[in-house]
C-alpha cells in the first residue's frame, strides 16, 4: 500500500494537513513488511513473497509503538508489503490500542478469512482499504500480477461487509484502467464500500516502468472532476490520494463536499519503513531519519528531520508550485516533483498550470 492513506479515516483535510501546520504527524502509515503474496506492476517497494532481512523485530515494534504514543497518539495504517503476514501483528495492533492510537489496515485481500478478520477487529482494527484496480478478474489480476487476486479482494469485502468492518476501497487510477472506473465505482457500491479513494499512479518503485501510463495533467484535471461529481451523487464517498490539484478543482467547482487534502508529506503524515526509516510518504523515497539509530526515538527522528522541516514550509516551493496561489493549501505532489528533478520542492508537471505556462 501506501494507499494510504487515511483521509477516509479520519485524516485531517484541508489547511491542518496541507498548510504550513502538521507539526506533529496525526496519520502514520507503518509498512511492518515487505514480504506480499502479490506482485503488483505499480508497487513502489518492489515487495515480493519471501522473507526480507532487517524488519523491525517485535521488541523494537512495541518501543516504536510506545514512542508514538508519547508524541503525538497518531493513527496508524498497517501497511506492507502484506501486514497480515506479520506472526505478531495482532499484538502490535493492540499494544496500539493499549497506548491510545487508533488502528486502520490494507490487507490485500489474499490472507482475509472471517476469522483473521474478527481477530483484528477484537485487537482493535477499526477499517480496513482494499485495492481494486479493474472492475473484473482480467483487468484487476493482470495490474497485480496473481490470477486469483480478484476474488480475493471482492471476497475479502464481502466478509468485511458481513462483520461490520468499515472498509475503503482503493483505486490506483491509470490509463489501462480510466475508462473502468465507473465500473469500479459501481463495484465499490455493490460490495458495501464507504469510499472509493482513487490513488493517481506516481511513477516510483516499479512504478518506474509504468510512467507512460500515468495520467497527463489534462486527464487528471478530468478525473477530478469526475471524482467530485461522484461524490456529490453518492452513496458512496469519493476521494483523491496523490492529486493535491484537487484544492484547487474543489474551489473553482464552488466547494463541493468535504475540503480535499493537498499533499500531505511530512506535513501531518509520516511513514515508516519495514526497516525504520522515516519518509514523508511511501512514494517519496528520501529517508528522513534511522529510528534504529536514534534509539527508536520518533520525536528525535521526527522533529531533527530537515527534510520534514522544510516541506512544512510552501513558501520554499519552487518552479510555478511557488508561484502558485494553492501552495498553501495544494502544495503539489513532492514525490512527482522528485521523481521528475530530483529535487522534493520543486514544481509538480502534473498540475496543467504547470504544463500551461
């Protein structure tokens, strides 16, 4: 995942997580592993089904877990990689819960029985995400690269929907699959999804090999406004991950609905790697801190990152993003930026203002 990641959940929208506050990170996407039965073609960690080296041992967990707690109590997406695959998973989520911090999973699907499921409930799950990237078996499979992966997920929802266990559903949004997403909205309704969080592909990981398949920015200016048109429609919530623009849209369309995220981070979003290192999100992969060398101190990490600080800061963007009246509130995809220039605080070319002056 990094699917994440949590707006639906609860996350802060708006100016608290994408202006120059966010301080403290309130939403922390935790990849607990990297191992996964799937071998999606968008993957940003290049997981893969075998054991990695160096993932934070259970005793380090329940430190970092403690750490957290005395920071700031964020909520916590238990991501990977597959966080099911974890032996002690259900004890790091209730040792979170023990500590006040609420808990949210991305299971893919392949490891969900009502019983795994009932169990993460009782340690103190409270929703979980589940990836839909085509409407049927043949699209959806071919995109996470195991036949079967299909029935899985849409099974995996269906016993969700039968315990009562709050679920989204995310879509990463590409060419293959822009002319589907009606279809999956409609899945998304059918199965019992609150959400549809549609994930716009930023081209990092393996991700790489599918630049040619992210949307332009003249698509994505479309696709928003699809999004907001679906939501205002209902019943179900849609949302956008990785599309800050959508600020923008939301105000030129007169304010439709709940105030859109901009790009969340490091700005009130932290994530945390199999092997605990810090990043502003998972698709930006500049490491911000070694919690293992800081003595799993999240404050020290967190609060001494450089990298942090100034992404907190609009007024250092770059390119048309610092020339941009949104930077406060949009700020642009930083992991676009990245990926683009090698530079995090510079324009994002996926904004048409970018792409129109």
């Amino acid at each position: 995942m990094t699917k994440t990641e949590g707006r639906a959940y609860g996350h802060p929208g708006g100016h608290a997580a994408s202006g120059s506050g966010g301080k403290n990170p309130r939403v922390v996407a935790w990849e607990v592993t990297r191992r996964c039965p799937l071998a999606c073609r968008h993957c940003r960690a290049g997981a893969a089904d075998h054991a990695f080296e160096d993932e934070l041992t259970t005793e380090e967990c329940y430190r970092l877990l403690d750490s957290l707690a005395a920071f700031s109590r964020p909520m916590i997406i238990w991501t990977g990689g597959e966080p099911m695959y974890r032996k002690d998973i259900l004890r790091l989520v209730n040792r979170a819960m023990e500590r006040g911090m609420r808990s949210v999973m991305a299971p893919c699907g392949m490891l969900v029985t009502r019983n795994s499921l009932l169990r993460l409930q009782d340690a103190g799950v409270m929703a979980c995400s589940f990836s839909l990237d085509g409407a049927t078996a043949e699209t959806h499979d071919a995109f996470r690269g195991v036949e079967g992966a299909f029935a899985h997920v849409t099974n995996a929802m269906k016993i969700a929907a039968e315990i009562g266990m709050p679920f989204q559903v995310n879509c990463t949004v590409s060419k293959r699959n822009l002319h589907e997403l009606p279809a999956i909205w409609e899945t998304a309704i059918r199965f019992g999804a609150r959400t549809l969080d549609l994930f716009f592909l930023v081209p990092v990981g393996r991700g790489k090999e599918l630049a040619d398949l992210a949307l332009s920015a003249d698509e994505m200016e479309k696709t928003l406004g699809w999004a907001f048109k679906m939501d205002r429609q209902g019943p179900v919530t849609v949302r956008e991950t990785c599309a800050p623009q959508a600020v923008r849209i939301w105000e030129n369309l007169e304010r439709p609905g709940q105030h859109p995220a901009g790009c969340m981070g490091g700005r009130g979003f932290v994530f945390i790697s199999h092997r605990g290192i810090l990043q502003p999100c998972g698709f930006l992969d500049i490491p911000c801190g070694d919690l293992r060398a800081m003595d799993l101190d999240f404050a020290k990490a967190y609060t001494e990152s450089s990298v942090f600080t100034r992404l907190r800061n609009p007024n250092l963007l770059g390119g048309t993003c610092g020339k941009c009246r949104f930077r406060f509130e949009c700020g642009g995809c930083r992991a676009r930026a990245y990926a683009a220039t090698g530079d995090f605080l510079s324009g994002d070319s996926s904004c048409p203002l970018a792409s129109h002056r």
